[in-house]
C-alpha cells in the first residue's frame, strides 16, 4: 500500500519515537504485514495503524471476559465517586518474545534511498484481536488482591476505565492511592489528565452525580462512507446494547468492517 511522502515521513517519526520508548525493534522476520498513516482529526498528527487481521486469522479467539457493560446505576446514592483512565495500556504489556516475529511489519525509505527496515512489536499490539483480552486479565489480576482489601469500596473495571465507590471520601481517595501504587508496580499507570471527580463525571456512557445516573445523550452518524465512522458507529453503540439489549449476532456486520 504506497504512502504519500507526508505519511512516509509521520511514519518514519512514529516508528523512531516507539524504538526509542522500547515498543519497536528492528527485525528480520518472515512475517510482514502492511501498515497505514491516517490523519487524526485535528489535522495537526498522524497515527500508525497496523493491519493484523491476517495475522488474527491465525490464532485462536479468547473471546471477551465481560461480556457486556457494567452499569453504574449500583453505585449507592451519594457516595463519592472518582474515575480512572489507565494510560497506554496496550504498550504496558510486553509480548512473549517467541510471538514478537508475528507482528512484523516494513516500512521503505523515502524515494527507496535506501534498503527497506523491517521491524516488529515488544509490546502488545493495537489490532491484535486478544490484546483487549490480555490487559483486561492483566489490569484484574492488579486488582483482585485490593478488592479483598477495600471489600467496602466498589471497585468496576471495564478495558481500560477505572470507577471507584466509597461511603466516604477518605474510602475513596485511600482506596485510589493504593490501586495507582500498585497499577504503577506493575508498569501500569494512571492518566492523571483524565481522572474524573467531584459531583458531575462520565463514565461508560453515562453521567453519574450523588442522585441520579443518566445515559450521555448520543448522535448516531448513519452515513458511513470510511473505516472511521464505523469505528464511531461501533463506538455509540457499545454504549446503549446493554440498555436495549443488542446481541452480539446483530453486530457481528460492523465488527467484520472494522
């Protein structure tokens, strides 16, 4: 898949700065599959994304360990919440490396100076269709222990979205203090900028304040022409299946495009 020389160029930045951070390396393997530069949506920067479906073909399915949302609304009236967002989860996890050589992938230099390089992933992979599984398991094995701890506290889970209940404020922010410790432990941490608190926070398609828990209100964009406004469809879904009850047979079309 040719690349235009603005994307060859991100792509080159994006590949150096994930050497740099340990999530790539250089590479002689037998696999090779492509990659694509997409323009985020403020115009401004690029992302790399990995295409592994044929890579998917070959291993075996996981399969989802929650097989739907969790639903805030168990959170007793007026207890303090505050909400957690794990950062970068998937480059947190190291692939074993007799699986690294899978996720190979090559990239050419610009106008074909010189020989192509070829590298593949330390880290576990966007697009890999298990790597959702494998963080989850990993993130709910941090927690099990602090849940026997903080058995008074509600403590929910969902991919990489944190929610912390307590009758009271101290409950919570001990609680909070103790998972981030040991989220950070295991090389696991915490995106500050994204931590909700107070009397008005979001979190899984809902808008939970001392009283009450509402659905967000949704905008459903049904004219898809690119893989990223069914990324977005998906996206809005997810978030109402539970409240109306979709099955996964119903999705099974928009999963296939994605």
């Amino acid at each position: 898949w040719p690349l235009t020389k603005d994307k060859l160029l991100a792509a080159h930045q994006i590949i150096n700065r994930e050497v740099e951070q340990g999530h790539l390396e250089e590479s002689f393997s037998p696999w090779n599959t492509p990659i694509f530069v997409i323009q985020k949506k403020d115009k401004s920067k690029f992302r790399l994304l990995h295409d592994l479906r044929e890579v998917n073909k070959c291993m075996e399915d996981m399969g989802a360990l929650q097989p739907g949302l969790p639903l805030p609304s168990a959170i007793p009236v007026n207890w303090p919440v505050v909400v957690m967002d794990i950062k970068d989860w998937f480059f947190s996890i190291p692939l074993a490396p007799q699986d690294s050589e899978r996720f190979a992938f090559t990239v050419p230099s610009t106008n074909l100076c010189e020989p192509a390089k070829r590298y593949q992933w330390k880290v576990l992979p966007q697009g890999m269709k298990n790597s959702p599984t494998i963080c989850q398991a990993a993130v709910a094995r941090v927690l099990e222990p602090l849940r026997r701890r903080f058995a008074n506290a509600i403590i929910i889970h969902y991919m990489d979205d944190l929610l912390i209940a307590a009758a009271t404020q101290q409950q919570v922010d001990e609680t909070e203090k103790e998972i981030v410790k040991q989220l950070a432990d295991k090389g696991l941490h915490v995106q500050e900028t994204k931590t909700q608190k107070g009397d008005s926070i979001t979190y899984l398609g809902t808008r939970i304040s001392p009283q009450s828990v509402v659905p967000q209100p949704l905008k459903f964009n049904i004219q898809v022409k690119t893989l990223h406004d069914v990324q977005k469809l998906v996206g809005v879904i997810q978030w109402v299946r539970n409240l109306i009850g979709i099955p996964n047979e119903m999705m099974l079309p928009l999963f296939e495009l994605l």
